[in-house]
C-alpha cells in the first residue's frame, strides 16, 4: 500500500485510490458528494486546541509534527479507525483543506503511518 497526501479542492482521480478525510472540520464549500471520499476519520486528526496552536506557521512544524505523533501515540483507536479503510494493495489518499501543501496534518500523518509500518 502507498500513502499519498491531497487537498480536498483538487478534483478526485482513479489514481487516488481509497479516499479518507484527516480533518476535523469539514472543509468549506465542498459538498459530501464533491469530496468523493469513502470516509471521514475527524478522530485522527490534531485536536482543536493543537491546531489552533499551530496555526499554520510553518515554523512551528517540527513542534507540531512531535505534538502529533504524540496525540496519534495516545489515540491508536483513531489510528486503527484510518487503517481499517486502507486497501491491502494499491494507494490510500490522505484528503485535507489545508492551503500549505508541505506543513498540515495530512503530511505529518503519512510520517507517522509510514514510520510505523516499518
């Protein structure tokens, strides 16, 4: 399986594979129809108060990206919740709104699942 990484505003294509959103706010202006994903995990996404401290800096990544793992370290439920959508073979697509496609949730979660597939 691969793991790639997608903002919801880009049209859905057949090399995306299993589509599941890593938000927990459903992003603006997208019909459920539209983001053509086959789930919504808000449970594995940061926690409120994590991605309001972030904020998007990208300064703030490193400390983020720890943060994170450590929220997804505590949350393996919210993790496993993911997985359970992933195919065996073929590509699992982390869908998110995020505008900086190099410093969100859906990047530092694709670390995550990589490093603890090894």
């Amino acid at each position: 399986m691969s793991i790639t990484v997608k903002r919801i505003y880009e049209p859905a294509a057949d090399t995306d594979g299993v589509r599941v959103l890593v938000d927990r706010v459903w992003p603006r202006g997208v019909s459920k129809d539209a983001a053509d994903i086959v789930a919504w995990c808000k449970d594995v996404a940061p926690s409120t108060q994590l991605r309001q401290w972030f904020a998007h800096d990208p300064a703030k990544w490193p400390e983020f990206v720890a943060r994170y793992h450590a929220e997804l370290d505590a949350h393996p439920d919210a993790v496993a919740e993911l997985l359970a959508h992933a195919p065996k073979q073929g590509t699992l697509t982390l869908v998110y709104s995020a505008k900086d496609e190099q410093h969100n949730q859906a990047v530092a979660l694709r670390d995550y699942l990589d490093h603890h597939a090894e």
